[in-house]
C-alpha cells in the first residue's frame, strides 16, 4: 500500500464503503433497470457520504502534508519509507481516525519544528479527549491543562500547563 492508503486504513468502513459503491457503480452499468440493485447503491453512497467518503483523501493528504510528506512520498509505497516516516504515517493514521480518546507517547520525537508546529495546532482543535506523554515543554505548554503527576505510588494533578505545574508544585514542596 502507498503512504496514502496505509493512512486512511484507519478509516476501514469508509475504505470498505467505497469499494462497495464502486462494486455497485459497475454492476449498475451492466443492469441499470434493477431497483433493488440501485436501491442498495443509494444506501451504500449515502451511508459512504455521511462518513465524510468524499473529503476523506483530500483530508488524508492534508493530514500528511501536515506531518512533513511531499507529494512524491505520499503516492510512495510505505514499504519504501524509513521507520521514522512510517511512524508518521501511523501518526497521521490515527489523527484521520478521530477517536473520541487519542493517547500519544512523545509524538514530537522526531518531528522538525514546522512538523511540530502543524501537529500543535491539529491537536488544540482536536475535539476528543488528549492524553499525552512529552518531554517538550514548549509543547505541553501550548496544549495541555492539566498536568497529573505519578511519584511514590500518589497522583496529584495539577491545574494548568506545565510551567504552572512547575510553580504549582513547588509552593506544594514548600508547603509540606
């Protein structure tokens, strides 16, 4: 599979709906007059549109753009990429998604600074719920609210971004 299709392999049902609606397409072609046949084709196509079908490939390559893919890589075969754009792909894979919850390890390493940069704001618009682990303090400083703390056994959780958790946490230590 390209790049492209490894990515919107997330997306399995709409992938499956298209083929169906292409399936149709040609049977449709061969017996136009059969309703049952072209009542089953606008199922399939309405069910394929409300999935966001049309837009999918479009918002696929987009999404990949994003991630620092030229043209040439995404209609590449994903078994010609290096581990750290195949990550990209699964990254972008997961971002076509839309999962209600999205838990990400250190989804900066790796990434150049406009690449962070598009990631960043992809995921302050991202409506789901956003758990992630990062060592990049620019990052969670621009992203995150909450900040929970696993030490000793205990989870505390600290209101803000990182550098309020920071201040947050030592007038705590004081404190104590």
């Amino acid at each position: 599979r390209t790049a492209l299709e490894e990515a919107l392999s997330g997306k399995s049902e709409v992938v499956r709906l298209e083929q169906e609606v292409r399936r149709l397409t040609h049977e449709l072609g061969e017996r136009p007059d059969d309703q049952a046949l072209l009542a089953r084709y606008g199922k399939a196509q309405a069910a394929y549109e409300a999935l966001g079908g049309y837009a999918a490939e479009a918002r696929a390559k987009e999404v990949l753009a994003g991630l620092g893919f030229a043209q040439a890589r995404i209609d590449a075969p994903a078994r010609q990429l290096s581990g750290g754009w195949l990550m990209r792909v699964q990254l972008a894979r997961l971002l076509l998604m839309a999962p209600d919850l999205l838990l990400l390890d250190e989804p900066t390493n790796h990434l150049d600074i406009e690449t962070r940069e598009w990631l960043l704001e992809f995921l302050k618009a991202f409506p789901g719920a956003l758990v992630l682990t990062s060592h990049d303090r620019y990052f969670l400083d621009a992203l995150v609210s909450k900040v929970f703390e696993l030490e000793s056994g205990r989870l505390e959780v600290y209101t803000g971004n990182y550098s309020a958790y920071e201040v947050e946490k030592k007038e705590r230590l004081e404190r104590l």
